[in-house]
C-alpha cells in the first residue's frame, strides 16, 4: 500500500450512551423506518451524518462490518423457523437477517452502484473492512464509507453477562469516509 489516507468525516450512534437518535429526520419515509430493524436504522443514520458532514462526497465503496451482524432480525428469524415447523417461512424475515442488509440498504437508499462488501469476522471484522478500505484508496478510489455495527439484545446480553464479556458500549455503529485527499 503506498499514498496518504485521510479520515475526511466520521459519525457514532451510541444508544446506551447518547440515546436513540430521531430516526425521522434521516429516513422520512414511516414504511421504511417501519421495516428496518434497530440495527439497520442506527447504521443507516450514521451513514448519513458521516456523508452528511462532507456534503458532495459520493463513496467510490461501501464497506461494513460487524462482529455478529443484525442479532434482533436473526432471533426473529430463528423462532419463526420454529414456530412454523419450518413450512411457509416469509422470505423478508431471512432477507433482514443476513449480515448484509445495512450494506444493502445503504446502497439502495443512496443509489449506489459501487463495491459493497460486508465483513464478519468477529472482533476482526472492522479491522479487515478498514484493511479493505486502505487497499481501495491506494487502488484509487477516492471515498470508501467504512461503517461498523453491533447490538445487544436480550438474549445476547445474557450470554455476555454469564460470561463476564458485557459492556454497554458494546452497541452501536459508527462511520467512516476514508479518503485519498
């Protein structure tokens, strides 16, 4: 890798530290917000006040990571396959459970036809994305949006707690525009 990396803008969601953040202003549209998981909101707004700060800036890449992906929606998921007796499942509760609906619907809300990849790799999952992001940038794309997301849900934090791992700060997402300039 040769050239110099710039963090051109940045944006954090925290809920357990800042609250939720007002879903309304960054995704209008009550249908959407609706459908969208917590997650997949908290990520998508912190997309927007990262792009929001450099205005103009288009991402050459979107690149998202996660250390367990959309945890609420794969719950969801699970217990409908059970309930069901795994007959006449809805396609839309698999398709909000996989680990690249943010990536997704950030490039269907932006209109984005770039490289969009999405990483899980557990507590290296961020570390790869920005690895990815730093090969971009040197490969000569300009704007690479690197996002990062996690949640605790109830079931998780149990886990977490019996094994001594939880922290509150453990959820949340947070962009980056990684940029040549």
């Amino acid at each position: 890798m040769t050239g110099d990396f710039y963090i051109s803008s940045h944006f954090s969601i925290r809920p357990s530290v800042d609250g939720e953040p007002d879903y309304k202003s960054v995704i209008p549209n009550a249908n959407m917000r609706r459908r969208m998981g917590r997650i997949v909101k908290m990520g998508v707004a912190a997309c927007a006040g990262c792009l929001g700060k450099v205005p103009g800036r288009v991402p050459d890449a979107v690149l998202t990571a996660s250390a367990l992906g959309c945890l609420n929606d794969t719950e969801k998921f699970a217990c409908e396959i059970l309930d069901r007796e795994e007959t006449m499942l809805n396609p839309t509760a698999f398709i909000f459970s996989t680990f690249n609906t943010l990536g997704g619907q950030i490039a269907l809300l932006d209109s984005l036809k770039t490289y969009n990849s999405t990483y899980v790799n557990g507590a290296s999952s961020f570390s790869d994305a920005l690895l990815d992001a730093l090969l971009l940038v040197s490969e000569g794309h300009h704007n690479v949006l690197v996002l990062a997301f996690d949640e605790i849900i109830p079931t998780s934090r149990a886990i977490l707690e019996r094994m001594g791992r939880f922290s509150p700060e453990s959820e949340g997402a947070v962009a980056f525009l990684v940029s040549d300039t």
